[in-house]
C-alpha cells in the first residue's frame, strides 16, 4: 500500500463551552441557592433534633412548664411570659439550642424568678398551657430543685460577715424587698446589704420553709452554719443569684422534684 493512500486526520477542534445566556445563569444560581437552602433546614432540623434527644441543653424554664417535650411542642414562642415578668428573669432560646430557639427560659445566676408576683404572671400569660397552674394537687407549681455544691465557699460555714453589695455595684440583677417595696424590684447593686453572718439565701428565700442554715457545730464556742434544702423548695433559684461568692455555693437541677432526691 502506497504512502499516498494512507490519510492523517486532522485533530479535532475542542468546542468551546456553551456561554450561558443571562437567564441561565440566572436560573443556575437560583438553583444552588435552593440546594444550599435545603442542605441548611436539613441541617437545622438534625440540631433540634440531637439537643432534645441527647439533652444537650438543659434550661430551666418558668414556673408550671409541663414535660419538656411537651412543652417544647405546646409553646408558641409569642415571648408573653418574657413581657409580664416584674423582675425580667426570662429569656428566650437562642439559636444553639435547637427545638428549643425561642423557647422561655431562665438563667437563675443572671435574673432568678423571686417567685412572688401575684399567681405568677408569666403563667396567666401563656396562651396554649405550656405553662400551667394545673399540676397533681400533691406538688405546687415548681421549677427544678436547689443543691448546695460548694459548701466550702459558703460564707457562712465560717461564721463570716456579708457587708455591701451582692457580686459588685455593676450586677443588674433585680429582686422585689418586702421592707422596701412590696412591688417595685429593687437594682440589687445599688442595694448595701449588711449581715452579721451571711445569710442572705435564706434571708430572702420566697418560700418558706424551702431553706434554712443549721450549725456544723454541736459545740456553742465554735460557729459555723451551712444552708439546708428542704422538699418546699420550687428550683426558683433566688438561693443561686443572691449568693454573693464566685461561683455560687447553690445549683439549681432543673425539673427536679424532692421524690427524685
């Protein structure tokens, strides 16, 4: 065979890519737009899920909450019981806390619920019983249950003085004083306390009965007294936000009833 019949063929010409009309980009990029949106609410949803399932989240929530998956379904997130309450001790659920972003709540150490507005506002105030005065007529509306964690730091144990203003004149923490002012909260640190002995937890304990300090001491020459929990105490964490050492010798295990103990 003759070199003049054998061919070369020529080396394909690569198509350039076709160049996307304004439209098509247009629709392309709503396109990932709407991926990257679902990929996101799946997201999401796994992170209500975990927090709930795995308990990652632990809040106290406000006085009468029903079972936290029921309460987390029941509540609307309407903020009613955040507007009502006269010492502004709730809070609502920030993104981090999956099911529960914008689900009430309270931080006792920062703003602790005094417990004495008249039949509890913010319960008065929730539209669908996420919070309810209706519970067994053997247990009062409650929170969680106080405990004593850091005995060693209570002032008390060594029979010591509190003079001044809880946690510094810069804590805006709010509590309601029956000898000042039944009613209007009072700016704890604008507010000079002065105690012989530290006793302020149980000082301004709303419930009676829920707290008491008792001597370590059989001997009279020796002082020293430590707080005691008692099954009245509704977790209303008063105890936790007055306590004025860092951090506080009290925690408040939410949900928890005296039968649990």
């Amino acid at each position: 065979m003759s070199d003049s019949k054998k061919t070369d063929k020529a080396p394909e010409k690569k198509k350039k890519p076709k160049k996307l009309s304004k439209n098509q980009r247009k629709a392309r990029r709503e396109f990932m737009r709407s991926v990257a949106i679902g990929g996101g609410v799946v997201g999401a949803s796994l992170l209500g899920f975990f927090p709930v399932e795995k308990n990652w989240n632990p809040r106290l929530r406000p006085p009468g909450a029903i079972d936290e998956k029921d309460f987390l379904a029941a509540c609307i997130k309407c903020g009613q019981c955040v507007q009502v309450c006269p010492v502004e001790a709730i809070f609502l659920g920030d993104l981090d806390e999956g099911f529960g972003i914008g689900a009430p709540y309270i931080d006792s150490r920062a703003q602790a619920c005094d417990f004495s507005c008249d039949a509890l506002q913010c319960i008065l105030a929730c539209p669908t019983e996420a919070l309810t005065h209706k519970i067994d007529k053997k247990e009062q509306v409650r929170m969680g249950l106080a405990r004593v964690v850091r005995p060693n730091a209570c002032l008390a144990k060594e029979a010591k003085p509190f003079k001044g203003t809880i946690r510094g004149p810069d804590y805006n923490g709010l509590m309601r004083i029956t000898e000042i002012d039944r009613w209007v909260p009072v700016k704890l640190g604008e507010h000079e306390f002065d105690r012989t002995v530290c006793d302020l937890c149980v000082k301004y304990c709303p419930i009676p009965g829920a707290l008491d300090l008792e001597p370590l001491y059989e001997n009279a020459s020796r002082d020293g007294w430590l707080p005691v929990v008692d099954k009245e105490c509704v977790g209303c964490g008063l105890c936790d936000m007055v306590c004025p050492v860092e951090p506080s010798v009290f925690t408040i295990d939410e949900r928890k009833t005296w039968s649990d103990t």
